[in-house]
C-alpha cells in the first residue's frame, strides 16, 4: 500500500510517499511545494493544485497528514490551518481517506521520543528508508508522518494490539512473563 505524508505549511508543503508490503517500507518519492508569493487565496490554490499533481503522480492509497498545533501567533496558526484544509481538499478530491497524527505522535513513532529534533527526525527517516542523504526538512517531516501512519495507521495499530495480545498470552501459557 502507498501511503502520502503530507507537512503542511503556507510557504512550503513537504510531502513524502511510501510504500507498505508486509513489514518493509520503501521509499518512492518526497518534495516540497512551494506556494511563493502573493494574495492567500492563489497560494492555497497552488497548494491544492500542487498535491493533487502529487497524487496523480505517485497514486497513493492513503494520506496522514500532521495536526495543526497551536503556537503564540494566531495569525500563523490560522494560516497553516487553511495551508492543511488545502491539502486534505487535495487528498479528499481524490477519494481517498485520510488520517491525522499530532506532532507528538509521529515523533514518537518514528524516533520513539515525542520531542525529538528536527535533525533526529531527518535521521532516523534517513536510516529508516536507507535514504542516501537526509531529506529536506519538511520533506523529512512529511516521510515521517507517511511512516506513522504505516505503522499505526491502516490496520498497523491493530496489528501491533494483537501482537502485544499473543505474547501475552503465550507468555501465559508457557508461565513465563511477556516482554
């Protein structure tokens, strides 16, 4: 399955595509979109217009984009906000569904601490998808939100529940602890 991670931000989407099989992830694709200059509404159109283009490219399955979080500026949060309602427009015009992960959260699944760097988030993305270089940072962020979904998302967190579920129990079983 392909799954499109998407970073939104008004001046620069990142976006990243990966690919699910079995346990193994492979990378295909990351970029940014840049919206550039000019009135709000013409940005948020080459957003829009922009991740569509993606999207026909790569042919995802699925989206996971990153929550808004709320910083000391409203007017900047506000922005991003509409910067992210262009991009699940994208996804939705599309068909296809989408998912929603809090910083926090693809943090924590992609460097197992919640508030990793930037630059720890490039890395392990890096060594993640035996990328030969880091990726640029939105990209970055936008391949990790891809792989948090990927491991949570789609059923991932139901499997890894069953997981934790059969060890328990053949732990039980055999009268031993779980790990």
């Amino acid at each position: 399955m392909r799954i499109l991670g998407i970073d939104p931000g008004l001046r620069a989407t990142g976006f990243g595509v990966v690919e699910r099989s079995a346990d193994r992830l492979r990378y295909l694709s990351s970029g940014v979109v840049k919206s550039g200059a000019g009135a709000l509404a013409q940005r948020l159109a080459v957003l829009l217009e922009g991740l569509a283009e993606v999207i026909r490219a790569n042919r995802p399955a699925e989206v996971a984009i990153e929550k808004v979080f709320v910083n000391a500026n409203a007017e900047s949060t506000l922005a991003l906000g509409q910067a992210r309602g262009a991009a699940i427009c994208a996804a939705v015009l599309a068909g296809l569904p989408v998912a929603e992960y809090t910083a926090l959260q693809v943090k924590r699944a992609v460097v197992g601490n919640g508030h990793a760097t930037k630059a720890q988030v490039q890395h392990m993305v890096r060594r993640l998808l035996a990328l030969a270089g880091d990726p640029s940072p939105d990209a970055a962020d936008a391949l990790a939100c891809a792989i948090c979904h990927a491991h949570t998302g789609a059923g991932g967190l139901d499997r890894l529940r069953g997981r934790r579920r059969r060890l328990r129990w053949s732990g039980a079983r055999r009268g031993a602890r779980a790990r």
